[in-house]
C-alpha cells in the first residue's frame, strides 16, 4: 500500500570469520534470503559491486547509499546534483516535528546517467538519487545531504521510501537493541557466545513487536514479560 512501512525485524546473521569482514560476508548472507521482487537497502559499507551483482542475481532491487568508500562515485554524483540545482527533478519532500524539532526531507532522482563513469561496473544501475535532510532545533538549522545508487526505475516517490524505510529500520531495530538491551555495552566475547546472544536479542525484539496486547515500549513489555509469566507466554505465542 502507498505510504506503509514495513515493521522492523531481524531476518538473519552470519558470522565472519577472522580474516574476513562484514563486506566479504554480505553477499553470502543475500543468498540465503527470498528476496524477489524486493527493494534491498544498504548503507555505504554495502556500496560495493559484488553486493549489487548479487542483490541483481536474487531477482531483486536495491538502493545503496554512496559515501566516501566509493570517492569517484561519491563525487560525481555530488557533483551532479550540485551543478544541476536548477533542474527540474521529480521530488518528494516529507516534514516530521516533535520536541522542538522540525526535520524537513526533501529526496531528488533521476534516470540521466549515461555521463556516469564507471556506470557499466555497476550490475543493474538505473537511477541515482540525492537526499536532503534539514533539521531546525531550537533555531538552529543544519544540512546534510546525502547520496544513492538504484537498480529501481526513476520513480522519485518509490525511491524516497525504500530510503526512509532504511533509516526507520536504523532507528526501530538498531537503536532498540543499544537502548532497550544495552547491545553495545554487552561485554560477552567468548566462543560462540556472542553470535548466540545476538540471535536471542533480535528473537526477543521480533516477538516482543509482533505483541500488540500491551501498550509501551519494548523495555515496559521486557519487563512484564519478566514479572508476568501469563505475559511471557502471550509473548512467546504472539
């Protein structure tokens, strides 16, 4: 449906082993997921061609966001955008407000890419997209933009999404599981220890999500779930 989000969830991990790294990992994990006819999105670390080939191979889309691992990349496409403010690209602008807050996005596409150096290296590339996110606190005003590579055809609105339900998923899932379950103060390091109590975190995020009966955040419900064990079985059942 147009404008709904997709809830945030762990589908699955893999671990690298010690001469290796997220990058080397990423495409392996891809292939164990069904993903046709999805709309994969990763950060810059993802902006890799290996990962877009593969993405490409499991019949589905993907919109990667460019930083500074790819510098010719990055700049060309900054450079674009920059020297063609004046055009008229199809946009989609969406402002959000909350405790003092005002946070103003507005996202550019456009299918003129033959000029892109490199282009042909890219398995799939169809569009490249730029997102401008202005946030107004207290008075204060800063902007950042930021940039993307897409097999998606050049529809701005479809775009935008796929990149707002990325950053939803940074801060539904990711930032949950810092806050709620203090991920990144754990201290378990030993054997398998830490790949097993990741998979235990992202279970109980997911099913503590899917329980709709409680009304809180996931650190009210932790803890009912932990005091009422009538609770902790609706959970374990939700």
């Amino acid at each position: 449906m147009p404008g709904s989000r997709i809830a945030a969830s762990w589908l699955g991990q893999l671990t690298t082993d010690d001469k290796s790294n997220e990058i080397t990992a990423l495409p392996e994990l891809i292939k164990t997921l069904c993903l046709e006819g999805a709309v994969v999105t990763i950060d810059a670390m993802g902006c890799q061609k290996k990962i877009a080939q593969t993405i490409i191979d499991q019949k589905a889309d993907y919109v990667l966001q460019v930083k500074d691992n790819q510098p010719n990349l990055h700049k060309d496409i900054a450079l674009f955008f920059t020297e063609s403010a004046n055009r008229a690209f199809e946009s989609v602008e969406t402002i959000d407000g909350e405790h003092g807050r005002i946070e103003t996005r507005r996202y550019f596409s456009t299918s003129d890419i033959n000029w892109l150096q490199g282009k042909h290296e890219w398995t799939g590339l169809k569009t490249i997209a730029m997102a401008v996110r202005q946030r107004e606190i207290n008075g204060v005003v800063s902007t950042e933009p930021s940039y993307f590579i897409s097999s998606l055809e050049n529809h701005t609105p479809t775009i935008a999404k796929a990149i707002r339900d990325h950053w939803g998923i940074e801060n539904g899932l990711h930032w949950c599981l810092d806050v709620s379950f203090r991920e990144d103060l754990c201290r378990v390091r030993k054997d398998n220890a830490p790949e097993n109590f990741g998979i235990l975190r992202h279970m109980a995020v997911n099913l503590l999500k899917r329980e709709k009966s409680l009304k809180g955040g996931l650190q009210t419900k932790r803890l009912k779930a932990a005091w009422d064990h009538k609770y902790l079985l609706k959970v374990l059942q939700a």
